[in-house]
C-alpha cells in the first residue's frame, strides 16, 4: 500500500500571495499535498474575516506540517496566531523567505 503524501500548510500575510503561490506550486510538483488560505478580492466584513481565520486553523489541523512564507522577521497579528496555534499542536513549523520564482 502506497504511503500518503505529506500535507503542508503554507501561512503567512497575504501580501506575499506571490510566494506563496510559487511555494504551493514548488511543493505540489514534489508530491506534496498543499493547504493554503485563498485570496478574496472583494470587500469582507469582520464577521466573514473571522470565519475565515478559524478555516485556516482547521488546514493547520490538518497538515503535518507548516511553512510560513515571510520576508522579514515581523509576523502580523493573524499569521502570529496561526504560528502559535501550529506550535501548541506539535506541527513542525519552516520559515521560507523570497520563494526562487516569485516577484
């Protein structure tokens, strides 16, 4: 019996969709099974920006690990979160800068 691929989840602020994209993409093509927050173009309400913050910390429930895409070192207060989320439930957590193909 074939074993599952590895599920990652990739965080991070969504300014840095581009990297994250790349990364999705980097990740998939060496057969991993990618979760990541998508982007909403259009205007939310605190109520659905919520909802969705919880969403994503069920993708981190879900992965066996986390790749959080920054290019710094400071973490916005909803990446913040997820990374303390991730370490109280034991994920392993990478910090990925500038993702080779992004701009």
């Amino acid at each position: 019996m074939p074993t599952r691929p590895e599920i990652v989840c990739i965080c991070g602020s969504m300014q840095y969709a581009d990297d994250m994209r790349a990364l999705s993409q980097l990740l998939t093509r060496a057969g991993f099974i990618v979760l990541m927050p998508t982007e909403i173009d259009t205007p939310i309400t605190d109520e659905q920006k919520a909802a969705l913050s919880e969403l994503h910390l069920r993708r981190i429930d879900r992965a066996d690990r986390v790749e959080v895409v920054n290019r710094g070192e400071h973490f916005g207060e909803s990446t913040l979160r997820e990374i303390v989320y991730a370490e109280a439930a034991g994920k392993p957590i990478t910090f990925v800068g500038v993702v080779h193909g992004s701009q």
